[in-house]
C-alpha cells in the first residue's frame, strides 16, 4: 500500500531568485477501456499520467533552500510515481529536478 504525507526538497545552495517547487503524483500502469468511438472495445496501456499535483514556495534557509508540502496518493492507485522539480517564479525555468518509483 502506497503512503506519503509530505514531501520535503531542500538544496545546500543559494536560489538567487524566487522559485516555486512542484510535485506531481503519477499513475504507473494506468489502464482505461475505451467504450466508444475508433478505439471502442480497445484497452489504452498509459504510463506518467498526473493524479495529483501540488505547488509551493520556496523558502531560504541558513543551509540552503527548503519546501516541505502535505501530499496524498489517491485511493486505489497500485503502481505510482512522483516527479518533483524547482523552477524559477519569474519563467518557470527548471533549477534541478528528480523523479521515481514509489
């Protein structure tokens, strides 16, 4: 059974402007019958598709940067994985981003 209450990103440098983190909850293995149209009666096998997602600032520390945010695994979901990232507020260009199985 899959349980995460938070997700805490810290790095041990200085972020010169501010920036947002995010963190999205993926399905692994998602797989939906289709019941009309061209692909009726055809299972999609899809993979990465985000369930939930969640975005925060970042705060400086003495160390570095930290964000720490509350984030759920919807109910049912068997195989998931995560992609958290930090980009900056003004472009949304990405800083450093990770990512994986849970």
């Amino acid at each position: 059974k899959l349980k995460i209450s938070k997700v805490s990103l810290s790095f041990n440098s200085k972020i010169k402007s501010k920036a947002q983190c995010f963190v999205a909850i993926m399905s692994s293995e998602h797989v939906t019958g289709v019941n009309d149209g061209e692909n009726e009666g055809n299972v999609l096998k899809k993979n990465f598709i985000v369930k939930n997602f969640y975005q925060s600032t970042i705060k400086s520390t003495s160390k570095g940067a930290k964000c720490e945010m509350k984030v759920d695994i919807p109910k049912g979901l068997q195989k998931a994985s995560v992609a958290a990232w930090i980009a900056r507020s003004s472009d949304f260009k990405v800083i450093q981003a990770v990512g994986g199985e849970l």
